[in-house]
C-alpha cells in the first residue's frame, strides 16, 4: 500500500497517555475522570417495538441486496447471519482479544499507540473531542506484527494468526457487500467509484474493544457517540448488551447480540458517496456492572488518496463536495461530527 492510514495520522497526533484507571478491575468507585455529566440512565428506557428492530438480513437471501439497501436507508445499520465468516476464525480472534486485554496495564503499555501512530494500544481517537474519559481499552491492528512483537516478543503469532485470518475474511466479506451495495446505488461493477475494491489498495483496520465491568454504569460511557470514518464497519459483539444506535424520534435503540450474526454500519464515506442517500448510524457502547464486554471491528474502505464523490445521476445536485480520503480524515480529526456539514455544497 503506497498510502496509509498513519500517513493521514500523522499530522493528527492523539496525546494517549491518559488511560486513568490504568487497572480498571480495581476501581470500587466510578473517579472523577470518568464520571460524565449527563447520566444515560434516562435514555435506556427504550421499549421494543417492531418497527423498531434494527433488520436481520441473511446473505444467502435471493432478496439481500434490496434488503441491504432499505436497510442502508433507513437505517444506516443492519444484522447479517449466513455471512460465511467461519465460528472458528471469530472464536479464535475473541480468545487472543481477552488474552490481549486481560493483561496487566504495563504489559499492554507496552504497544501504546504513539501519539501520530495509527495502531496499537490505547483509547480512541475520538477522545480529545469529550471532557471525559470513556469506560474502554482499544486495539487497532492493521496487519503489521509490530506491536504484538511488543508484547509477547517470542510469542506474538497465534495473536497475529487470528487477527490476520479475520482481516482476510472480513475483507472478502466486505467486497461482497460493497458490490452489492454500488450495485444498489446503480454503478456497475466496471466503473471508477468501484476500482479500489477488491484491489490491496484499500484500507481495512481491525479494532478490539474492551469495556471492563464498571461500578456506576449509568453515570459513565463505553464508547462515546460517534459515526465511524469508514465505508463501511462489521462488527462481532460477544454476548453483553451495550451498543446502541441513534434513530430521530426514538432516540438510543440497542443492537442487542444475536448469536452468528455480525453488525455492519455505515460509515461517513459511504454516506458522502450515497449523495447522503444512506444514513451513516450514529451509535455509542454503555457499559455493565457486573458483564465484561468484547467487540471486534473491522472497518473497510478506500485508500487514503482516493476522491471520494457523491455518485449522482441527471440532474442531481451533489450534497457534498468531493474530497480524498486522507483530506476527510484530517477535517474529522479537528471537527469530528462536525466533518459532514462541512463539506455539503449549500
Ligand atoms: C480505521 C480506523 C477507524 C477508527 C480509526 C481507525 O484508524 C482505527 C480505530 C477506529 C476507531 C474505533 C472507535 C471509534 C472511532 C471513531 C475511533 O475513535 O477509533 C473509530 C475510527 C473512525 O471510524 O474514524
Ligand atoms: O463495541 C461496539 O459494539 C462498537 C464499537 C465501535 O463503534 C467502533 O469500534 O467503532
Ligand atoms: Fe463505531
């Protein structure tokens, strides 16, 4: 890949040595630092309603890439199962997730990302933009053994293994995906806006998230709320409700799990290439007194000099202004929310 990701980090450094409590298995107390303001106790109180079910979509369906696209419409979000992701592989990168995180906090240290870096160790790059810290440990992995090295020196390659198989099917997954989904928006599959897919000139980043039980769950915040970055996001989620999902009108709806299904969301890149046709889901992680939770993200999208543009027909007026990849990351890494009305054209 002759353009990364840390490439349009580095301009962007992120101050990580802030992961207070170092050990959060031995905080009794929510601290200060983590104790958001407002309580998200008053927006759980969600009741299930039909129309309020984030879609369970199978692949193998005659029908899936239509589903897909209503899905991306009016949602931005959709479950997926018979997605072909073998147990095996996903079992296998939840292992080396808990081994990673149930570490000692100056083991894991060791592979802090650095403050340009793109992978490693730390929290998320989202948090400068919150007066406090999130209730969560990451770990970005992007194909490089580098920081597992850091680690276990001599015995770093069940970790890279894992992380390397799931990179690899998430990506076939996400080209399948991705196909249908231009094919929704009506581009063929020869076209310019499809070139980077399927090619090694793509970006595609795995994110471990670790939210440790916490004493006043109400009062703190796993993963603050946020749109991801990317085209498009899969997700595996172990078995502990937390993430939710921004719906106008109903507020913070949970994507509760569902055994051997995977949570893909749209990102602001497919949203800007939709002509903002396709919601890029809004969505947070809260956290749990007595379950830890896991997830594991893998987000996909085009190299970092690629021009991202509203594919539009006729007479359409474009809602954005087209802008490489590595120029969206670097308005978001100084606007974050704020990144999309930026670039609209009224
Ligand atoms: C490819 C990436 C997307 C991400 C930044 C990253 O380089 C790796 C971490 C990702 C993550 C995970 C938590 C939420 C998020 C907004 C963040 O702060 O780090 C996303 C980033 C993103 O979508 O921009
Ligand atoms: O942990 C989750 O369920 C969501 C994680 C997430 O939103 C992310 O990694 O971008
Ligand atoms: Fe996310």
């Amino acid at each position: 890949m002759a353009t990364t990701l840390s490439e349009a980090y580095r301009n962007h450094p992120l101050n990580l040595h802030h992961i207070i409590p170092l050990d959060f298995s031995s905080i009794r107390t929510l601290p200060d630092s983590h104790a958001w303001s407002q309580s998200n106790d008053s927006d759980n109180n969600f009741s299930y309603n039909e129309s309020l079910s984030i879609p369970i979509i199978d692949l193998i369906d005659p029908h899936a890439m239509e589903q897909i696209g209503f899905a991306c419409e009016k949602w931005g979000v959709f479950q997926l199962k018979n997605h072909g992701i073998p147990l095996s592989v996903i079992e296998e990168v939840e292992v080396e997730s808990k081994k990673l995180f149930s570490l000692p906090a100056e083991e894991k240290l060791k592979a802090l990302r650095s403050p340009g870096g793109a992978t490693g160790y730390g929290r998320a790059r989202i948090s400068p933009f919150f007066p406090k810290f999130m209730w969560h440990e990451g770990f970005t992995f992007m194909g490089s053994s580098d920081d597992a090295k850091k680690i276990w020196p001599k015995d770093y390659e069940r970790f890279c293994d894992a992380m390397e198989n799931y990179q690899n099917q998430m990506k076939v997954l996400s080209e399948k995906l991705t196909h249908m989904i231009l094919t929704f928006l009506g581009i063929n599959n020869s076209s310019q806006e499809n070139k980077w897919v399927g090619s090694t000139n793509h970006i595609g980043a795995i994110q471990l998230n670790f939210y440790p039980c916490c004493p006043e769950p109400n009062r703190a915040m796993g993963l603050a709320p946020h749109t991801d970055t990317s085209f498009l996001t899969i997700l595996h989620q172990t078995l502990t409700n937390g993430l939710q999902i921004f719906k106008d009108g109903s507020g913070w709806v949970p994507i509760n799990p569902n055994p051997n299904t995977l949570v893909v969301n749209i990102g602001d890149i497919l949203h800007i290439m939709s002509n903002a046709r396709f919601h890029c889901a809004l969505h947070r992680v809260v956290v749990n007194k007595t379950k830890q939770r896991y997830s594991m993200a893998y987000f996909y999208g085009p190299p970092i000099d690629y021009v991202i543009s509203p594919i539009v027909i006729n007479c359409v007026v474009p809602r954005f202004h087209a802008l490489t990849v590595k120029e969206y990351i670097s308005i978001k890494a100084k606007n974050l929310g704020g990144a999309l009305s930026l670039i609209t054209t009224t």
